[in-house]
C-alpha cells in the first residue's frame, strides 16, 4: 500500500492541474470585466489551458476511487459526530459533487470560451458573452472553495478556517500567473508563436503576481493570527505540526518562496522590467505552491517522509500529459508553428 504521504502527491498533482485549467478562463473574464486592453495578448494561450481538464478529471476519479487514502477521516467520522460540518464527511456525497462540479465547470468554461470567440460578431453575441463573462468570477470561487475544502481544509476533522478557501484561491492564483509569465517568456524565446506576445505583458503580469503575494500573505496570516490569538488547542495542532514537524523545511521554503522573495523583488520596477528576473521568481513561486499544496494536505499530523522519488515521477508523468494535452489544442488553433 501506498504510504499517505506518497498518496498525497496525487491530491497536490490534483490541485495543481485544476486550478491551471480553471484560472486560464477566469483571468480572461476579469481582464475582460474591467476592460483592460491586453487581454488580447493573451487570452488565446489562457484559454487553451482549458485543455487541462480531461486530465483534472482523470486524477480526481483516481483520488475518488482510492478514497481511503486520500481521505484519512473514512472509517474514522461519521454523521452526527461533534466535529466540524458533520455531514461533510460521507464519501458518496463527497464524491457526488466533486464530479458533478467539474462537470458544470467544463461546461461553462467551454461556453466561456465559444462565446468569447464570436463575442465580436454582433452586439447579440456581445450580449451572450457578456452575460457568460459575469458568471465565471462567481462560479471560480464557488468551485475553488469546494475543492480546497474537501481535499485540504476539512482534511483534519476538527480543523477549520473560514477563509481558507479564499486563501487557497488566492495561492493557486499566484501560481497561475507565475506559470502563464514563464510559458509567454519560453514560447517567444523560442520563436514558437504565430503571434508573438509584446515585451510589456512581462510587467503587467508580474505587476499582478506583487499583488497575489500579497494577498496570499494576508489571507495567510489573518488566518494564522486568528488561530494562534485565540489559542484554540484543536486549530493550533495543525499549524505546529506542519510548521515545527518532519516538513517544517519545506514549510519554511514556501514562506520564503511564497512571499519573502517575490516581495522583496517585485515591488521594484527594474526588476518586473527584467523578464529574467522575472521568470526566475516565478519558478520560485510555483515551486512554493508545490511545497504549500503537499504541505496542507501531507501534513495534517505533521509526520511522514518527504516522497522525492515518487513525487519527481508523478510529476513528470503529469507534465507530459499535460503538455501534449495542450500543444495538441494550441496546434488545432494555429497558435503555434508548425
């Protein structure tokens, strides 16, 4: 048997590959919400991120299907018990809206993505993406918080945090716009687009990663204050295990990762002009977000082993997925060469 914090890879792989297919959509949306002029730049390469999804679905029914794995709390909690949100813990219901959530996503984020194409054609059809755009922003966060409660936050029964979902939008957000601003930079380094993206979606896009840093840093904290202010024995179990036990060195990594260093440089302008620079600091930030994903879900006790080998695999078979997944859409779309 798998030991639980190998399993864990899985639900971190998870996590990671919705939230890019989800966020690819939900940034054209905002870009387009508050009109600002380079969504153009690029919305054609978010959207085809969009491609994610067959793959999202595949982990989650794997995860599903090994609930007891991937669950610590089946066979230990059931309905009626004196933990938080009781009738959360029942797999089949689990289950049943995880699927089902992913489902209603593909299907408005596809009809996101058709109305968009045509959304110049006629005011009628301006209108009917118009509407669609509005509804993206709602449903992200809607769908964002289910998962980051079910396969992070209610984890541990008797912990909670009413603005973890927020936060750990916010945290895969960041990651997002990091990943976006270091596949721009290697597609035009290596001359593979029909369409060259402009220099200065560099600096927007980590002008917005200064910003998800810092909202990740105040949700996180104001989380993390509320819990150790109050001194609640059952909360505070969870935060020491995993920022004092056997993953407190990659617990301090993200931290670092996260915030200290993407603060630290971005806030100047030399450095968002620089796409270097600016890469760089977003491989820290991903890297950070593996960390804080594996973190959140491998460390509810604090315990186990750190899966290099397992987790090097699973994410190279993750990644090869993915990216035939994605050139294939990008290639039927003429956006690359070749």
């Amino acid at each position: 048997m798998i030991s639980y914090s190998n399993w864990s890879v899985l639900t971190a792989s998870f996590m990671v590959v919705t939230y890019l297919a989800l966020s690819g959509v939900a940034l054209c949306s905002v870009l387009y919400l508050v009109g600002a002029k380079w969504r153009f730049q690029v919305r054609p390469l978010a959207v085809s991120l969009y491609a994610l999804f067959p793959l999202a679905f595949a982990l989650l029914v794997i995860l599903l299907i090994g609930g007891n794995q991937t669950f610590p709390w089946i066979g230990h909690v059931s309905h009626g018990e004196d933990v938080h949100m009781p009738g959360w813990y029942t797999l089949p219901l689990l289950a049943a809206r995880e699927v089902i959530g992913m489902l209603v996503i593909m299907f408005v984020w596809r009809t996101f993505i058709k109305r968009q194409e045509v959304a110049e054609r006629s005011e009628e059809d301006r209108v009917k993406f118009h509407h669609v755009a509005c509804w993206i922003p709602f449903f992200t966060v809607l769908y964002a918080t289910m998962i980051a409660w079910d396969f992070e936050m209610t984890l541990k029964p008797s912990w909670h945090s009413a603005i973890y979902g927020m936060q750990n939008l916010v945290s895969n957000f960041g990651m997002f716009l990091a990943f976006l601003l270091i596949w721009i930079y290697v597609l035009n380094t290596r001359d593979a687009l029909v369409k060259r993206v402009d220099e200065f979606i560099y600096n927007y896009l980590a002008q917005m990663m200064l910003a998800f840093t810092l909202l990740w840093m105040y949700t996180f904290f104001a989380q993390y204050l509320t819990i150790w202010y109050g001194n609640l024995g059952d909360e505070r179990d969870r935060i020491d295990a995993m920022q004092n036990g056997d993953f407190s060195a990659i617990w301090w990594s993200m931290i670092a990762l996260k915030f200290v260093i993407p603060f630290i440089s971005l806030c100047f302008p030399i450095t968002r002009h620089n796409p270097k620079l600016t890469v760089t600091i977003a491989v820290g930030m991903i890297i950070g977000t593996l960390f804080e994903r594996f973190i959140w879900i491998a460390g509810i006790n604090g315990t186990g082993t750190i899966p290099v080998l397992w987790g090097g695999l699973v994410s190279i078979g993750v990644i090869m997925v993915g990216y035939q997944l994605v050139r294939s859409t990008m290639a039927r779309n003429q956006l690359i060469k070749g």
